[in-house]
C-alpha cells in the first residue's frame, strides 16, 4: 500500500495504538461495512428482475461450501 494512503489511513483509525488483533478486527468490520454499502447500492439502482436474478446467484454462492468456491 501507498505509505502516504497508510500513514493517513494509520492517524485516522489511530492505528498505531492498537494491538495487532484490534488492527485485523478493524479492517474487517470497515471492510464489511463497505461491502454492505456496495450491496445496497448496487439493489437501489437494479430492476425488480436483477434485484431477483442477483438474489439467485447469492443464495447459489452461499450454499456452496468453501472447497467449492
């Protein structure tokens, strides 16, 4: 990563007051976060028939097991 982009990224979420654990557990809850806004975006801007056709193919993903990905 950028070390600028990680120095800004560090002094926002203060970082480097933070056990490496915290750090991880950080990235993925912002992660989520952004993956869920993604997801809600993307829905609002879908017909009715994508909005279904894209539920399909979640619903097909999440039932596979982890091997089957």
């Amino acid at each position: 990563m950028n070390s600028t982009i990680q120095k800004s990224i560090s002094a926002v979420f203060e970082t480097d007051q933070l056990l490496p654990e915290e750090i991880e557990e950080l990235v993925l809850r912002v992660g989520a976060l952004i993956y869920q806004n993604i997801i809600t975006r993307s829905l609002e801007n879908m017909s009715d028939n994508d909005q279904d056709e894209f539920e399909k193919i979640l619903e097909a993903l999440f039932s596979l097991s982890p091997s089957e990905y």
